[in-house]
C-alpha cells in the first residue's frame, strides 16, 4: 500500500537526521514535495471529493465562484487557478502546496527537529496530501504564530484575517494569541480539563442553545446551530457516553508524558509552554463540545497541530540519552495509531489510492 510506503520513507528521513544533520533540509524539503506530489496526482481519492471538484470544474466565471457559497478567498483562488489551467490536478497541487509550504514558514524559523516534523504531518494529518479549505487555514495560521511568539499583534490579526476568507472558523484562533503567553501550571490544566469533560457529559451546551433560542435575534442564531446539532446527531459516535470515555481516556494518556517532559522541555524550548497551552486548549473544546455541536469542534482543530512540536522538542531533549532510542521507537508506535486513525476515518475514500493515471469507478461523497 503506498500509505505504508510513504511512511516508510519519512520514517528513514526522520531517523537519519537523527544521526546525521547535514542533509536535513534537503530531507524536508524532499518529504514535502513528496506529498505534495502525492496529493496532486489523486483522482476520486479523499474526503469532499465532489463539492470541491464541482465547485472548480463546473464554475465559469468569478461570479459564479463567488456565488458557490465557499468563502471569498478560496473562491478567488479557484477563479484564478481555472484562468490558467482547466484541471482539478493543477489545483489540487496549489492547494496542498498552500497548505505545506504556509506550515513550512513556521517549520523552517522555529523548530529544529523538522524532518521529524514533515514525518508527523503526515502521519497525523496525511500531510495535507488530501487537503480541504481548512487544511490551508491550519497552515496559514501556523505560520502566525510566529507573530505571537514575537508578540506582534497586528500582523498576528491580519493573518487570521486572511486565513478567514478561506475558512471563517479561523477567526477563533484570534483567542491563541492571549492563551500562548499564559503561565498555566498542570493542575490547573487538569481543572480544565474535569469542567469542560463535566460539561461535554452534561451535554450543557445543548441545553444552553435550547434555552437561548426563544430570544429574539439571538434566537436565530442559536435556532441555525441546532439545527446542525440535530442534523448530524446521527453521525455524532461521541455522543455514546462509553465511546465518549474511551475518547477522553486515549486524549488524556497523551497528555501525560507532555506533562512529565514539561519542565525539562521548557529549559531547552521556552515556546514548549506555549504550545501546550494551545493544545491543552484545543482539547478543551473538544471534551466540552464534542457530544454535542460538530462546528465548535472544528475550530479546536487548528490547535491540535502544536503536538507535533511539543513531540519534537521531547525528542530533541532525550535523544542524547540513554532513553532516547526507546523515546524516539514510543513515537514511531504513536504515529503508526495516529496514521490508522486518520486512514480510517474514511477509509474507503482513502483505500485504495487511486491517481490520475488509472480510472476505477468509486463511490465518492
């Protein structure tokens, strides 16, 4: 299977930087144009295949792109892809090289573990080989948080204000820029934690909405978000509370090495607080939300990314020590189940692959 085969390959590259430094960069840069050649040549392979395919193929002209109901700049960006060439092929490779090389800014200026990195991107999320509106605005975003770390609002602010105009849910992560800075001790984390899993349980934000929408303009509002409550309760597995648990406990198992390699990290990386408070907070939402309202959960998803750095900083500190082998095999263990994972969430849109250059009829969504 060539998922095996890919990992396999970003496995090498990862464990030969280990050893050897000087062809790092090239390494990366290697992983990164393999997926995105690899994202490119796909044909009816992946998730939201046809809304996305029909909305570049069948659109003529920008107004019937800005009347598609994307988002302003991803229809501008269809617009001016179709000027140049009619194949999706060609946009497929603009849209995952948006979403690689935007991630690779941050890469490049902030983390040194990078072939690491590309490795668990790929693994985590498929490497943006099989990206949506979202995936560019992950990396777009990623790449502010340089910003944030400089403490430079105002470029911070005007990126996410393009990263709306890709996907609007980006304007959530305007709450990053606050949560990075903040001292937070593993406790209070864990008090976290226990309200918004209480919450989740309780199902409050259902409750809320239900009460909310007798009020006025208020009300259509929280009336629309009900609406999609209900609409996709079918789909919503979480919403079992034993699937809800086992959930909650495999999240949580992750977070424990984060907190036992926290003080250790932060001498060598002061930005690892800050990623694990934008984590920690992504998760937060999740564990309040997720048994109950899809889109809140979706705007979690932009802080899941910072585990990737939090991994490759423990690695960069216990490396040199007798532990690191067994580190570095635990993380390869991890990303092999979180590679499973992302397979299997559509798995048969993703398995088999199929590119451009073969045509097997599938059943696409």
């Amino acid at each position: 299977m060539i998922y095996i085969v890919i990992f396999l390959i970003l496995l090498l590259l990862s464990t030969i930087d280990l050893y050897n430094s000087k062809l790092r960069y090239f390494s990366y840069f290697f992983g990164v144009f393999l997926l995105i050649i690899f994202g490119s040549l796909r044909w009816e392979t992946g998730a939201d295949w046809i809304p996305y395919s029909n909305f570049f193929l069948l659109s003529d002209g920008l107004d019937k792109y800005l009347e598609g109901g994307f988002e302003i700049g991803f229809a501008y960006l269809n617009y001016v892809v179709k000027s140049f060439s009619d194949s999706y092929s060609v946009m497929l490779c603009v849209v995952s090289s948006i979403a690689l090389l935007s991630k690779s800014i941050f890469v490049l200026r902030k983390s040194e573990n990078i072939v690491f990195i590309i490795f668990g991107f790929y693994c985590f999320f498929l490497g943006d080989s099989f990206p949506v509106r979202q995936s560019m605005s992950v990396g777009i975003l990623l790449a502010s948080t340089i910003f944030i770390i400089d403490r430079k609002i105002i470029p911070f602010l005007l990126c996410i204000a393009l990263s709306s105009t890709i996907h609007v849910t980006s304007l959530f992560f305007v709450f990053a820029y606050p949560i990075f800075h903040v001292r937070w001790s593993n406790k209070k984390i864990i008090y976290l934690f226990l309200i918004c899993i209480l919450v989740g349980l309780l199902k409050l934000p259902i409750v809320l909405l239900s009460k909310l929408s007798n009020f006025g303009d208020l009300g259509f509002v929280t009336s629309k978000l009900l609406f999609y409550l209900e609409e996709g309760a079918e789909q919503n597995t979480l919403d079992n509370p034993v699937n809800f648990i086992v959930s909650l406990i495999r999240r949580l198992l992750v977070f424990t090495p984060l907190f036992l390699c926290r003080k250790r990290c932060e001498i060598y990386d002061p930005n690892y607080n800050g990623y694990l408070n934008l984590l920690c907070f992504g998760n937060a939402i999740f564990f309040a939300f997720c048994t109950s309202i899809e889109v809140f959960i979706r705007m979690g998803a932009y802080f899941y990314i910072y585990e990737i750095f939090l991994l490759a900083i423990i690695l960069k500190v216990y490396w040199p020590t007798k532990a690191g082998s067994w580190v570095y095999l635990l993380m390869i263990l991890y990303f092999c189940i979180k590679l499973y994972g992302a397979l299997s969430a559509y798995w048969d849109l993703y398995v088999p692959y199929y590119s451009i250059f073969e045509y097997v009829p599938r059943t696409m969504h």
